[in-house]
C-alpha cells in the first residue's frame, strides 16, 4: 500500500463490526480510553516535532497543496506496559503560527487532553483506512495496522490526527 484510502469508519469494505470497529470509531478521547484499558499507567513518547512536507493525503483533508510546509508531532502512547498506538498530528504552518496556539510545547502531556477539553474545538467525521508500514517508526513497521484520523478544528486552526493501533491492540475483550 503506498497511500492509505479512508472510508468513513462503517462505510469501510473491510470492517463494520467488533471490538476493533468500536474503538476505530470512537468519538471520545482516545487518551481516557487508553488510560481505562491499561490500569491507568498512560505514557506519550514524542518521537518527532518537526516542520515537513504535508503527505499528498494529509494535504488532501486540510486543503493545501501537497507537499506545502505543516507542523508534525508524532508520538507512541504507551499503556498497559507497551507501546499501543502511533499518533501523526499535522497542522498547516501558516494558521498554526497565526492561532497563537503553543501546541509544541506540549511536551509528554497528551493532545488528546488538550482537544477535549477545549469548547471552541470539534472534531470532523472519523475516517479508517489500513495504514502503510513504511510510515510507521522504526521498530515498529507493521503491515496491515489499522487506523483512524480526523480534523479538530477551532476559528482559527485545523489539526489532522491520525492514530495507527500497532499490533495486538485494541484488547479482544
């Protein structure tokens, strides 16, 4: 696969049901979530801050051109002892400089408690799509890794978050 292609989560060919598909589509905090299921013992590692070139797909859902200039946090959230998602958050650099956001000084904290508890933001449709190996972290390049992604948007600021579920995650229960 060398781009994703999102469907809306029950417009998917491939999942429409099950535990997976509940957490796929979930529209609370991933954050709270992961924090439930893993006795409470959350961790973000930030792995990446960086200007880059938006992906052709990401340009895609914030309206820019490809390739123009965004601002990327990538992060692994740990819980219940290891590593249980990939986060991609994407923001076009003109908008995030001008909403006056600090959002790279978030650190290990959480977007996620950010987004939620902030009354001027709402969250787009989510969207799944399998997720393409070669855009995951080294380490933990998985063929096959489902995943999901929205726009958070306020007046002045469009963040796309893309959360890839790595390997044995969500529980089966």
């Amino acid at each position: 696969m060398s781009i994703p292609q999102w469907y809306p989560v029950l417009a998917h060919p491939e999942i429409r049901e099950g535990v997976l598909c509940d957490w796929l589509g979930d529209t609370g905090s991933l954050t709270r979530r992961l924090m439930a299921a893993g006795n409470d013992d959350f961790q973000v590692e930030v792995l990446n801050e960086a200007h880059q070139p938006a992906r052709a797909d990401e340009a895609a859902a914030l309206g820019l051109a490809a390739g123009q200039p965004v601002w990327v946090r990538e992060v692994l959230l740990h819980t219940a002892g290891a590593p249980r998602v990939f986060a991609r958050t994407v923001a076009d650099l003109a908008a995030f400089n001008a909403a006056g956001v600090h959002l790279e000084n978030l650190g290990s904290r959480s977007l996620g408690d950010l987004l939620f508890n902030d009354p001027r933001i709402r969250r787009e449709p989510i969207e799944i799509s399998r997720y393409p190996a070669h855009w995951l972290p080294a380490g933990r390049q998985h063929d096959g890794c489902w995943a999901r992604r929205s726009l958070f948007a306020s007046d002045q600021l469009q963040l796309l978050v893309c959360e890839v579920f790595l390997p044995g995650w969500p529980p089966a229960a």
